[in-house]
C-alpha cells in the first residue's frame, strides 16, 4: 500500500525520528503533505542540549575510568587506551557538530523538496527515496544489534566491570551508526536527482533533430543545444535543465560545508581504531599469545571491531563515489 502523498521529507521521517531521539537534531517536521518544513523546536533544543550535557558528564567518568585500567600487558593497556580515548573524544565532537548544524540540515531538506517541484513532485522518484532510506536504517540497525549481542554484551559479562564503559560504547557506536547513515542518506537522495537529470537530459538530446548542433559542458554536465528558432518547448526543458542542475549543485555546496567535517571525523576514528587493532593482532600472531581482559580472549572483539569500522568507511567511501560518477555523467 503507498503512501497517499510522498516528498523528500516523507523519506527522511524515519532518520529524523532517530535523530530526535538521540539528541541529535532539535528540529520538527510541521505543516500538511507538500507544505512541510522543518523548524527548530524549543523543547527539542532542551532535550538535545540535555542529552549533550548528560553525555558529556558520563564520558568525563568514563575517560576516569579507562585512566585506571592496569590489568592488560603495558602495550596492549596503552593501544586500548589511545583507542577508547580517541573514540570518545570524536564522537563527543559528532553530537556537537550533528546539534549545531541542524539547521543546514533542514536547508538541504527544503532544496530537494524545491528540486522535486520543480518536475510536479517527482512521486515515483519519492517513492524511491523513501524505500532506500528504509533499507539503509533497517541494515545498519540489524549490523548494529547483531555486534552488540556478539560483542558487547558478552565483553561486559566476562569482565563484571563498570557499566559505564559498555554503556558508553553502545552509545558511541550507535552516535557513528547514524552520522554515518545521515551522511550517505544525503548523498543517495543527491545520487537519484542527478540520475532523473541525467535521464532527462538523454531523452532531450534523443529527440534533437539531426540538423541541430550538440555542445558538450563537461564541467556542467549538460548539453546546450542550438535549434533554428523552433521546438519552443525544447528550449524550456533546457532551461529547467539549467536551473535545477544548478539547484543541485548548491545543495552539493550545503553538503560540503555541513558534512566534510563530519564524514572527515568518522573516517578519523575509523582509521586509528583500525590501525591500533591491527597493532593488537600483529602482536598476537608474533607472540602467538592470546590477550585477556579479566579472563576475557579480546581477539574477538578486536575483529569483529575491525569488521565494524571497515563496513562504516566502506559504506561512506561507495556511496560517495557511487554519487560521483552519476554527477559525472
């Protein structure tokens, strides 16, 4: 059964509802179906603000706690150390960023909704919207369960230690999980304009009579055709072409001053964990020796970490390249 009535906002309800939850956003979606707007809520700036201070105060106590451990082997106590060290530093500085760019959020938001206008709506390309959305949360809160049963909750067992640690790392995980999955979600809705662009762009040239001249701009991937003062309705679509490729490429400015710095820290942290677990597995095939953490083997969790960071570059690195390549075109 479909949705009655379908915009960009209506593939971004999901995602907004996480967002909210966590803190992150202190934005709220008013108005009916095609006059909606996301606006900034005083009640959901004190529960964000709230959820920061909280989470601020638990890391404080937390990076107290992890000062202390003194039961690893010196090497391994400093690599795991510099490691949760570093984990919750960045992810403190990725609910900032994620809180006090809320509102370049909802500016990108509003411009693929002005872009969907711009062609009636685009419901099917909506439609679409709202099924890769779906799927992206669905497998990333799937992969996200499944490490925590695996991982987690079996590492706070063996160790009877604080919860705050654990509590902490659910969190942080989670915090990666969704800027991760905000950031690839813009670039796909940015990957299906271009594409429905490019699209129309082929069906224009295909209709082109054969006595017309074709310009390729490559730096604005679009033809400019030259007819002999006829086919009105050609020129037209040109100039719809012409505005709304330039649309994109405005949200494609928004997106890079909102999202390098974000993307650019989620790489961060995954590297230097991925570098220090590898650090602790050289160390375990040299030394043929196993680690323990409270009679705790830390092998596994070191890979399925290392699994874990590797899926959040990957799934960034392709759908960013993905997006390229249709913007390319």
């Amino acid at each position: 059964m479909r949705i009655q009535y379908a915009d960009a906002y209506s593939a971004i309800i999901p995602l907004l509802y996480i967002l909210k939850v966590c803190g992150l956003s202190p934005l709220v979606l008013k108005g009916q179906p095609g006059k909606r707007r996301l606006k900034v809520s005083i009640i959901s700036v004190i529960y964000s603000i709230f959820v920061i201070l909280f989470t601020v105060i638990v890391r404080l106590t937390g990076l107290m706690y992890i000062i202390k451990f003194t039961r690893f082997q010196i090497v391994i106590n400093i690599a795991l150390k510099l490691s949760l060290i570093s984990h919750q530093i960045i992810s403190t500085q990725l609910i900032l960023l994620s809180f006090f760019t809320s509102c370049k959020f909802a500016k990108i938001v509003n411009s693929f909704l002005k872009f969907d206008l711009y062609f009636n709506g685009l419901p099917e390309l909506c439609y679409k919207s709202i099924r890769i959305v779906g799927i992206h949360l669905m497998f990333g809160t799937i992969y996200y369960f499944i490490y925590i049963i695996i991982a987690i909750i079996p590492a706070q067992q063996h160790t009877n230690s604080s919860y705050i640690g654990y509590f902490m790392s659910i969190i942080d995980l989670g915090i990666l999980l969704i800027v991760n999955i905000k950031v690839s979600t813009v670039i796909l809705l940015l990957n299906q304009r271009f594409r429905h662009l490019n699209g129309l762009i082929v069906k224009l040239i295909e209709q082109c009579p054969d006595n017309c001249s074709k310009v390729f701009v490559p730096h604005l991937t679009e033809y400019l055709i030259s007819y002999n003062n006829y086919r009105e309705c050609a020129r037209n679509d040109i100039l719809v072409i012409r505005e709304t490729h330039g649309h994109l490429c405005d949200i494609c400015k928004i997106f890079n001053s909102l999202y390098s710095s974000q993307a650019l820290l989620v790489i961060v942290i995954s590297v230097v964990i991925q570098i220090i677990q590898s650090y602790i597995i050289l160390l375990k095939l040299l030394h043929r020796t196993e680690y323990y953490f409270n009679g705790l083997n830390i092998s596994l969790l070191v890979i399925l970490g290392s699994m874990w960071y590797t899926f959040q570059v990957i799934a960034l690195v392709t759908s960013g390249q993905y997006t390229a390549k249709e913007v390319s075109k």
